[in-house]
C-alpha cells in the first residue's frame, strides 16, 4: 500500500533560551545555559533552586486574535506562540478555510494548567474557600491546550493529547505522521507542550533527580536533570500538499517507534531493552540502516541511570559505528522540559539539518568510563546532516525514537 511522504514546513517554539526559533537556532549554536535562579514560586522549602524558566511570558504581546487570552494558563499561552509561529513560518496563517477539515493536532503535554490550579488552591486556603470560582480552574485540564487551538482557528481535523511523560511530544510527531501518511488528514500541528509547576518540581526534589546547580549530560559528575518549561511546534503535511503550494520544506519524518519497558515508575531498565527496540523500530519504519544515521540527538537527562542506559542502547543498536556517530544533549541548554521535550528536540534536529551544525553538550567537562561516545562537548560542530536520530524515554518506562532526515525528491531511501 503506498503511504503518502510526510514533511515538516513550519517550526515554532517558546523556550528558556528564546521565544522564536530564528533566536533558538543562534542561542543552541552558541551554547547558552537557559538554567537559573526559579521566581515563578518559592523554592526555599526544596533541595534546588534553579530551572529553565521563561521569563516575563505576556499573553498581550504573545497571543494575537482570534484567541481568547481569557483564563489562559502558562500552558496555553506558550502553545498558542508556538502554533502561531509554526503556521506563520509554514505560510499557513490564519489558516486556509479550504484545509480547515483536514487539518488537526496532537499534542504531547504534562503538567498543563497544574500551575495554575496551584494558585487557585493556594487562593480557596487563605481566603476560606471563599475566592476560588470554577473558571478559575478551567483551563487545569492539560487538554485545554489543544482544545484553544483547534477552537479558535477552526481545525476540525483530528485532535489528541498525548500524557506519556517525557516521550508526549516525540509520541505526538510520530502519531500525527501516520494520520497524514494514512489519508487521515493533510496537514497537523505537532508537538509539546509542559510549564515549570511546583508540584512537578516537588516530585523531581523528592526523588533527588534534580542537579542544584545545572545538569550535565553524560559527564562523571552528574547528578541529575534540571527541569525547564517549553512549547515546540511543528506543521506537518503531506509532501503532495507542500509541493501544490509550493511550500518551503525543512526535513522529513521517515520513522518512529515506540516501546514500554515494563520495568518501573521512574528508573529505566539499566540493560536498555526498552531504548533498543524503540531505536530498532523508527529504523525499520523509516527503511533505512543504523549506518544511515549522521547524529544522534540524545534523550540525555544528565539522571546517572538514564545516561549510562542511552549509552548502552546506542552501542547494542550501532555497534561498531556507535563511537562514529556524534551525539548531543541540548537539555544542559534548555532544561528538561518533559513532554515538550521531545518535540523540541525535532525542532533542535530540523536547525541542525537547515544549519549544519551540531548543537553542543555543555557542561560535560570530565569524561564518564560509562559514557564513552562522541558527545560533541566543545562547542558546536559544523557537519552536514541528513539523518537524525531523536530519543525520548520517558517514567514508566514509555520510549519514543523518532528519524528525522533532510528532504530530497528522490527520498532518502534511495540515495
């Protein structure tokens, strides 16, 4: 059965680094820290006091019409700027009336209006229950995002929230290439979406997953993941689509697989089975072999389980080529942003592609015996890319492994 080719044509993105993805591309190709001091709540009662924040996140300049910034929560307004950039960017905004049915959105979320519900909740006990009104928590549902979004700009393609942890966003590229490439739509908003909450930066406190000072991806003196807020957005379509209006293209989705490694809550199973088949399984679908992959664009939590693991994965599914291939964590740039995470990180891989060059692992100073590859630590590498491998293992035990390449006529199967 033929299956239709799915592109990317748009990128947008709100993130601790940058509010647009032009600013990203500069920001990753400098290696800035997004990392420091938290202010959206008091971290004084937690082990660590920093995280990836967006700073001064105004709906009045952020959300134009025809959305509502009405009862908007931190989750909204970032997915509403990135959507807006996306389609912008794709030439898609407003949004065509003749694609409005066969356009949707899947959005791979966590936290959603839980920061949100936290004030509110802080609002009903000082008050004595006397403040807190219904709308007040209306946008707590993490599915309010998506739900704004196709309401205001009329998509009535389809539309699905992703709640699989740190995978959410990788989940929801994958998803939405199937429903194009099956005829079940034409055009779909990819991505992600997760704001810092107290309640999220409690837990990873009380799991001690958190470094105090910035993480640092695969380095001996790791101790933990930083966490940070983002959205990140894609515009996907079918290549017959992008071509009949000749539409700029940026890469293409050739594959993804997905795995659970049935094994814990919150610790990845240390013998990578999970990792592996997810790896194995985006490259089967994409057709193509391990030796395709130019870089691989890490999951790279800077947790000395989950680096150790990675790594492990990547030399049982590349073998002999794993020490060849260059692989990079840009969570020491932008925090660990969640379920946005893995949809940020196919916006890193479409710069890096566009760009040519690879974003660095900041903060990896001293070498891991654990973690012996070629993890790009000394600032970015210029490298012409057209496969890429993205990572996104998630608690539970959830694994994403999307392939992303450079778009040719000829695909990249052929060349």
């Amino acid at each position: 059965m033929h299956r239709e080719r799915v592109v990317i044509t748009g990128l947008g993105t709100v993130n601790a680094l940058a509010r647009n993805t032009g600013d990203f591309s500069r920001a990753l190709r400098e290696g800035r820290c997004g990392i420091g001091p938290l202010t959206l709540f008091d971290t004084s009662p937690y082990r660590t006091h920093n995280g990836a924040e967006v700073k001064n996140l105004d709906p009045q300049e952020m959300v134009p019409p025809p959305f509502s910034r009405k009862r908007m929560s931190r989750a909204d307004i970032m997915a509403v700027a990135a959507t807006i950039e996306a389609l912008a960017d794709a030439g898609l905004f407003p949004v065509p009336e003749s694609i409005c049915e066969d356009t949707g959105i899947i959005l791979g979320v966590g936290s959603g209006g839980k920061l949100e519900g936290e004030y509110a909740y802080r609002d009903y006990l000082q008050s004595e229950g006397r403040r807190v009104h219904f709308s007040t928590l209306a946008n707590l549902c993490p599915a309010s995002s998506a739900d704004r979004i196709t309401t205001a700009l009329g998509l009535m393609g389809p539309k699905t929230t992703f709640m699989t942890a740190c995978s959410s966003g990788a989940t929801a590229i994958g998803f939405a290439r199937d429903l194009i490439a099956g005829g079940a739509a034409t055009v779909m908003l990819a991505g992600g979406v997760e704001p810092l909450s107290q309640t999220t930066y409690a837990t990873f406190n009380a799991l001690q997953a958190v470094d105090p000072e910035f993480c640092k991806p695969f380095d001996r003196k790791r101790q933990g993941l930083s966490l940070g807020e983002a959205a990140a957005m894609l515009v996907l379509e079918s290549l017959t689509h992008a071509r009949q209006r000749g539409a700029r293209i940026y890469g293409e989705v050739l594959g993804y697989g997905v795995t659970c490694d049935a094994h814990h809550m919150t610790a990845p199973d240390p013998e990578a089975s999970g990792a592996v088949r997810s790896i194995r399984a985006a490259l089967s679908d994409a057709g193509i072999s391990p030796s395709t992959v130019d870089y691989i664009h890490a999951h790279g939590t800077a947790t000395p389980s989950n680096d150790a693991m990675e790594t492990k994965a990547i030399k049982e599914v590349f073998g002999t080529d794993a020490r060849r291939i260059p692989v990079s964590s840009t969570k020491a740039m932008t925090g660990h942003t969640l379920g946005a995470s893995g949809a940020l990180a196919a916006i890193v891989s479409m710069i890096a592609i566009r760009e040519g060059f690879i974003p660095p692992t900041i903060h990896h100073d001293t070498p891991d015996p654990e973690c012996d590859l070629d993890y790009v630590a000394t600032g970015a590498r210029p490298a012409e890319l057209n496969v890429i491998l993205s990572n996104a293992f998630a608690f539970g035990g959830n694994n994403t492994s999307v392939i992303l390449g450079r778009y040719s006529e000829r695909g990249i199967h052929h060349e």
